[in-house]
C-alpha cells in the first residue's frame, strides 16, 4: 500500500484480519485507490501484518 508520504508498505493478512467497508468485508472487497487505515504489527523488513483494515470516507490523515 503507499502511504499519505507515497512510500509503499507491505501489508499481509491472515485469516483473523478485519476487513471494514462501511460494514465487514474481505480482503478481495478492497478497492484499489480508495483511503484504508490498517491497524497490526510492523515487521522488522518494514511490512505489516494486518490484524484489521477499514476502507471509507476516513477524514484525517493516516492512523
């Protein structure tokens, strides 16, 4: 994903992560190019498991 700076971060899911578009979702319901807040663990190569993603109407900068 590319940050609000436009670095990219990889971000992984696994089975447990939460996938929130205006109501719950999965990963394949993401839309490319829309705003995402994704909550998890930063791995020492810099990419982040995600434990949830919300994608919608954010209003704010990165969380």
């Amino acid at each position: 994903m590319k940050t609000m700076d436009g670095s990219t971060v990889t971000v992984t899911t696994d089975d447990r992560t939460t996938v929130q578009i205006s109501k719950p979702g999965k990963v394949a319901d993401l839309q490319t190019g829309t705003s995402v807040v994704v909550r998890g663990q930063q791995g020492g190569d810099g990419s982040v498991t995600a434990t949830s993603i919300t994608q919608g109407n954010l209003g704010g900068g990165p969380r």
